[in-house]
C-alpha cells in the first residue's frame, strides 16, 4: 500500500483539493509540504499528536516537511475553535516558545540539508508594511465570502474583533510566501482550517496563474486531533516537567472505548494488517488495545524506557502489587504543614488536581476522593507528615488520577 492510500486508510485525510495530483505527488516522495504550529504555549500538547504523526509518514515516504512556527500569527491568534478572543504574547514569549517546539519536534521529524525544515513566519509577517499588504493581497480577498467561513461565522454573534479577522489573510500569506521562496507545494491542517487553507491556494492562483495553482494543493487531515489532549480541564503536554510519562501514559490508557482503535489507527505506526485484527475486539480486550495505544504514543514522545516503567507503574498500581517507584508524586514542604498535618484539601490543590478548595470540597462532599484507597468523606480531613514519611500514601481523585504524596 502506497502512503496515499495508507493515509486514507487510517481515516487522516477529511478534504482535499486535485486529489488525482495529490495521490500522484506523495506516493513519488514529491510533496514538499507544511503544517503550521502558533506558539501558545512553551510546549506542545497530545492535541499536536496527528500533525506531528502525520509529518513522519510523510516524511518516511520521501517527502519533505515544512514545520512552520507562527511567530507572527500568534501575535494575531487564530479564531477558528474559540468563543473568545485569545490572549496577546509579547515577541519573547513567542520566541521562548518557539524554541520548546522545536526541541518536541526533533523527535518526530528529522531536519537537516535535505530534509525536513523549520520556518518562522515572523521572519515575513512582521516586517510587512501595511499599507503594501493591502496593496499587493487585498483585492484577492472577498469580505463576503470570508464572513461565510465557519471559522468566523462561530463567532459573529459573540462578536468578532478587526484584529482576529486578519488571521486568514496572514494565514493565506505563508502559503504564498512559502510556495516563491521554500518550493513547499502542499499544506496540511485540521479540517476546521478548511477555509483559511482555500485562501492561501485562492492567492496563489490570483497572484501567480493558472499554472501556479496546478502545483497548489491543499489537502487536510480530519481535526479530532485539536479534540485531543485535554483531560479534566487540563492540557496534556509533550513536555514531561509538564505532564509526566506516567500521567501521559494513563491519559491514553483511559481514552473511551470508541475512540481507542480509532486512536491506534491514526496515531501510531503500527502495521493496519495488525489494527484490522482488533477490529472485533471488545470487553477485556479493548483494555488491552488501551494499553498497546498508551505505550505506542508514550514510546514515541519520551523513549521505550520511559513507556516501559509507565506500563509498569499503572500496571502494578491496578494489580494491587503496591510498587509506586514510577507513581507520579506531589511534593510538600514544611511550610504545607500546620501541626504536623496537611489538609486534604490543599494536597489537591498542590497536585493541580483542583485548582480551589471549593472544587476540593464538592469533589469530597461528592465521594471522588480517596486516600490509600479510603474514601474521604470529611473535606477538612487532614494528613500527617509522619504517615508520609514512614509508607506510601496515595491520594486519587475517582479512578483515573492518582499522585504519591512525598515530602521534600
């Protein structure tokens, strides 16, 4: 099976343009193509998994990446997905950022003379005059048919500001950009980047012709990865200071039993001879698929060493075995301590498993708390230093997460 078809197999591709072109271009290693990554967060998230996945197939097939850092569309935010507007980094915030993808990205994608690249749009965009911009783009872009893209039509009712609705032609600017000075033929994204995308191709054909446009191709890969990577409230991060292997590990050890396969097949690098035979599998054994997609993913982004102690640690921690050497762990210093004691309470806040005393206490008042597998019922149940001290102590919140409490 060739990489086109592998891609559609394993339910990546959602739209595209000159499909025929495209099917063509991949499967001869042709395709120098790009995905772009705003700088949000110093860290990329399980969310990201797909595009960077998606990039080493790519890539293994002979065609070249283009990891596009959106140090100047971040400056801007991207509206698409959002009910408000995103807050405003400053230029080293971006930039600090930037350098934590990349660090993430080398594990997927190698880059070097030949292979893959890293791009800042930045390096473009903000020397831009804007005045030149309007001059040089503005006639390529209908106000109409901009109002009609879902990316902006989520938000008229809210209210969509001026600033926002820049993002598309700055967007459709780096695929102009890229294809004069980089060669880069192609652009994947989340379908929900649909109509950003169509600018950019849209351009290209209004500025350079025709026979430009038979080399522009966009083609998109379904967007259930911008679903990902989110668990109670929380971002599930590649940087392990941020979200450790282990908790990594459980986050897709506990995916739903719908979504597991699903999952496998579009996340890991497993043979589809080997996934198709999962298909029957049910009960027991999608606990088992759990298991291969939560080592597979946590091989990928920290090491096989790191996977392996994860597997281990949830393994023994639901056996009931009772080693916790690789148990994620909340650390508490003296000054946690009033009397010798802590509150259960402050111990949920310290692990980021509350984020206030009153989410701990209905989370008690609700039975989701327990402490070495006691159930708390009293929310200003306290712990003492000297149990901490002397034995394990474990504090869960309902079955899924769990933390060794340690004292520095």
């Amino acid at each position: 099976m060739q990489i086109y078809e592998e891609l559609k197999a394993r339910g990546l591709i959602a739209q595209v343009t000159n499909e025929e072109e495209i099917r063509e271009m991949v499967n001869a290693g042709k395709a120098k193509f790009y995905i772009g990554f705003d700088c949000t967060a110093d860290s990329l998230t399980a969310g990201h998994f797909m595009a960077l996945t998606l990039m080493k197939r790519l890539q293994m097939a002979g065609n070249q990446p283009i990891a596009l850092i959106g140090g100047g569309t971040t400056m801007i935010g991207d509206p698409s997905g959002r009910s408000d507007m995103r807050k405003m980094l400053t230029r080293e915030d971006i930039d600090h950022n930037a350098e934590g993808f990349r660090k993430q990205m080398e594990r997927f994608i190698e880059f070097g003379e030949g292979k893959a690249q890293m791009v800042n749009n930045a390096d473009w965009l903000l020397g831009l005059n804007y005045v030149e911009l309007l001059r040089e783009v503005g006639t390529c872009f209908s106000v109409n048919n901009m109002l009609r893209a879902e990316c902006y039509k989520q938000r008229m009712e809210k209210g969509l500001s001026f600033f926002e609705f820049n993002y598309m032609i700055m967007q459709s600017y780096d695929f102009y950009y890229l294809f004069q000075h980089y060669g880069c033929n192609m652009q994947f994204g989340g379908d929900d980047q649909w109509s950003n995308m169509l600018g950019g191709t849209e351009l290209i054909r209004k500025k350079l012709g025709k026979d430009a446009h038979a080399m522009t191709i966009t083609l998109l890969t379904d967007s259930q990865g911008k679903k990902m990577g989110k668990t109670a409230g929380n971002a599930v991060w590649l940087d392990p200071n941020k979200t450790s292997p282990f908790e990594f590990y459980q986050y897709w050890r506990n995916v739903a039993d719908s979504d597991v396969l699903k999952c496998i097949r579009m996340l890991t690098f497993l043979p589809l001879e080997e996934i198709d035979k999962m298909d029957s599998w049910e009960g027991s054994q999608l606990n088992t698929a759990k298991e291969i997609l939560a080592f597979e993913l946590t091989k990928l982004v920290h090491g096989e060493q790191e996977a392996e102690k994860a597997q281990k640690a949830a393994r023994d921690l639901f056996s009931g075995a009772g080693n916790s050497d690789n148990m994620p762990t909340v650390s508490l210093t003296d000054a946690d301590f009033t009397d010798g004691a802590v509150q259960v309470l402050d111990v949920l806040i310290k692990a980021d498993i509350t984020k206030s005393k009153g989410e701990g206490r209905r989370l008690v008042q609700q039975g989701g708390i327990s402490v070495n597998d006691e159930k708390i019922t009293d929310p200003f149940a306290v712990i003492k230093k000297d149990d901490i001290i002397s034995s394990d102590v474990i504090i869960k919140k309902g079955k899924k997460v769990f933390y060794k409490i340690i004292c520095e």
